[in-house]
C-alpha cells in the first residue's frame, strides 16, 4: 500500500515538473491589430475600341465595327493607327449606301472600307504630316496633304488628333473614305444620289420632267449645285407649278442646266471672284463672304458629296439664268446700271439679242472729267447718254477668241471701235479689255477699263 502511494506522489511530481512555467503579466500595452489596406484600383487600358464605344460621337463607326466583325481585331495588340470618321462623316454617304453596307450580305465591302481607315502601326500627328501617303490595313494607299494649317487624308479633313490608347492611337476625319479599288462600285450617280435623298424630291421631280435623268446619269463628270426642298420653296408662289407644265419643258430645262458645270469641280477649287460656263453656256459667279461660299445668290451650304460621275453640292436657293442686265446688276456695275436706266435702255438689254457689251467699271465712270457723268445722267441729255451707251455694244455674241481676230467692229451706234492687241492686252479704242466672256442669256459682256466716247 505504500508503495503505491510512493508511486502516485512521484507521478505527480513528474507531471508538475513537465507543466509549463507561469509567464508573468505583461505591463505593456497589447500591440494595435492592423487593418488590411485594399489595394489601389487600377483603371484597365482603353483600347481604340473601348474609347471609340465611349465617345458618343463614333456610335456609327462603332456599328460598322461590330457588323464587319472586327472588334477583336480593333480591340488587339496592334498597335494600329485609326483615322476615326465621326457620325457626320457617316451621315454625308447616302442613307442607302450606308444601310446597304451595314447588310450581313455586304460585310466584306464594309471590312475593306473600314480597314481602309486602318495603318498598321502607331503614328502620330506629328509623323502623319511628314507622309505623302501610308499603306492601309485593307492592301490600298492613303494619300496625305497638308494645306496651310489643315491636314487631309485622301478628301477627308483631320479635326482632333492624337486620341491615344493602349494599342494606338486615333485621328478623327470628317468624312468616310473609301478605297479606290471600290470607288466606281461605292458610289451612284448623281440622280440616284439625289433621289435617294430626301431633301431633293423636287429637284428630282424637276429633273424628270425636262427629261434630264439620262444626261445627268451619263458619264460626265458634272458637278450639279443642288437646290434642295426649301430652295425651291423660296419661289414665287406659282413659279414652280408653271415650269413643270410640259409647255414650259425648254425654260425648265434651261434653269436646270444653269445649275450644272461640266467637269468635277470640288470646293476645294471654288475661289472667290471665280466666273464659270455653266452646260446651259452661260456664266454663275462664285464669291466668298464672311466664310461663306455664294453661287451668285445661293449659298452652298454642303459640298462634295462625290457620285460615280461627278460632285453634288447643295445650296439654299434657286439660282436663275441671267441676261446682260442682270449680270450687270449683279456684279455691281451700278454706274453702268444707272446710265442703262437713265436712257431707256434696260428693256432693249434684256431682250433676245444676242449683243456683245463692252462694260465700263464704276472706276472707269470715275475717269470721266468732274461733272461729266452728273450732267450725261440728266434727262436733258438723254440723247447724248443713249449714244455713249450704244457705242459700247455690238450686235451678236462675240466671244474673247473672236474679238481678238478683229480690228474693228460696227456699234448699235453705226459707228465703228478699233480693237488692237499689244503686248498681249487687248484694247477697244484706248480701253483696256480687263476680263471677258461673262455669258449671259441674250449674249456676252466683256469688262473695260476706261468709257469709250464716240467720235463727233
């Protein structure tokens, strides 16, 4: 028995022994438990897609992207140059040809289109402006042209650049450029052009009633200053009624043709004091004021919306075919216009003709000795008023190439001018001929710089 108690107390000797000692309390503050920080967000890289999904001014192009399938592509590694067309450079295609693309059965004109606003690699403005052209994604060149401080690419204007992202960079244009490979196929023709268009359902109407659609389909090139809806609207209540009667088919088709140039004639080259021949043979007359650009009396508030065979621009009013009074009120030939008014002249003007007028200039009135005009221009002196004018007109349409063959031509006066050429300036008399052919419908006026005064 007492050997198992020695045996107990030892066991718990050696249990007491193995236990761990007791740790004293500590007098120092326990250690604060950190809270985990969340680390900083970082924002994903934007890719040329992402930024053009964001910016709601690609929402067309963005469209175009995701029905040609090349989201993947755009959204890649690249990196890939874009020259991004905004919604309205979209909107300047036809509404027709822009549906059209957007077909599942057209995806791979529209990839080549697209593409065709694609250079493979990273450039920016300030390389872009060093180029001539650049190889696209789509196998076709675009060319590159810097005028003054704008910068094109092919037609289209750069108007923000730089817009970088994670796999390039984007330059957005103005308008939609199309390859040249596709150009024929891409575009219609003028009338179809129009018809398709909403804004010029009587200019359509007009065309088919003086018989024009064949012409204005035919090759060409034309360039048509399309007056829209509202344009013709502007008419006198009546006036377009009566020109679409089948009796009126010449004089509507005479207006019509006024507003045609042969050739392709693009903004571009359109300068202020331009005079061009119109396919009726008469004269409109560009200016530019304020910024903005006038067809005699219409303003053209769109251009170069480019067809198969030819330019459209559109303007705000009808324009109107001008006789040789007319041309002269219009180019502010105001003394002149004064004298025809104080001599009865304006109703023989402005009838058929046809008369060749040698027109004075207000700075050529201004040459005449003081007085000279005030006293011509009293009804005293009709008579004598009436034969300086008539002395500045021939009888027929005598163009710049035939008056230059003459030495000398019979006025509606009876009396005859000289005309000689020196040093490759023309006179009538001792006028200088200062411009010529400004055509108008009863004939032609050639601008002079001095007023020619009939022998006694």
């Amino acid at each position: 028995m007492r050997h198992i108690f020695l045996l107990l107390v030892a066991a718990v000797l050696v249990i007491s022994a193995c236990a761990p000692a007791a740790t004293p309390e500590s007098t120092q503050p326990p250690m604060p438990t950190a809270t985990p920080v969340p680390p900083t967000a970082t924002p994903a890289p934007q890719t040329i897609v992402d930024i053009a999904v964001a910016d709601g001014r690609f929402s067309t192009l963005v469209a175009a992207v995701q029905a040609a399938g090349l989201v993947e592509t755009l959204s890649g590694e690249g990196p890939f140059t874009v020259f991004a067309p905004t919604n309205d450079a979209f909107a300047k295609l036809p509404k027709e040809t822009l549906d059209n693309l957007l077909k599942p059965e057209n995806k791979d004109q529209l990839v080549k289109i697209l593409t065709y606003h694609v250079v493979p690699g990273k450039v920016l403005a300030s390389d872009v402006v060093k180029l001539s052209e650049a190889q696209t994604v789509a196998g076709e060149p675009i060319t590159i042209k810097v005028e003054g401080d704008k910068v094109f690419i092919n037609d289209a204007q750069v108007i923000i650049t730089d817009i970088e992202a994670s796999n390039g960079v984007i330059h957005v244009i103005d308008t939609v450029i199309l390859p040249p490979s596709m150009t024929a196929e891409a575009k219609t023709d003028i009338v179809d052009i129009a018809a398709a268009d909403g804004r010029f359902t009587t200019l359509v109407a007009a065309v088919q009633a003086a018989g024009l659609v064949d012409t204005l389909k035919g090759e060409g090139p034309f360039t048509v200053f399309a007056p829209t809806d509202d344009a013709f609207a502007k008419l006198p209540e009546g006036t377009l009624e009566t020109l679409l009667k089948p009796e009126n088919k010449q004089q509507l088709t005479d207006i019509l043709l006024y507003h045609v140039l042969p050739g392709k004639v693009m903004a571009s080259e359109v300068k202020d004091g331009l005079i061009a021949d119109t396919a009726l043979g008469t004269s409109v007359f560009f200016k530019v004021d304020m910024g903005k650009v006038y067809i005699n009396e219409a303003q053209i508030i769109i251009t170069d919306i480019e067809a198969s065979n030819g330019v459209i621009h559109v303007i705000d009013t009808v324009i109107l075919p001008k006789d040789i009074v007319d041309a002269a009120v219009f180019n502010q030939f105001n003394t002149l216009v004064a004298a025809v008014q104080a001599a009865g002249l304006v109703d023989t003007l402005k009838g058929e003709g046809p008369f060749t007028v040698f027109a004075p200039t207000d700075e050529a009135f201004a040459k005449l000795p003081a007085g000279t005009l005030d006293n011509l221009l009293k009804p005293a002196n009709k008579k004598q008023l009436t034969d300086i004018l008539l002395y500045h007109v021939v009888s027929g349409r005598v163009l710049a190439e035939d008056v230059v063959k003459l030495q000398q031509a019979d006025t509606a006066l009876g009396k005859p001018v000289t005309i000689k050429v020196q040093d490759g300036k023309v006179y009538v008399n001792d006028a200088q001929v200062i411009l010529t052919d400004i055509k108008t419908t009863n004939g032609v006026i050639h601008v002079i710089d001095t007023v020619l005064l009939p022998p006694r």
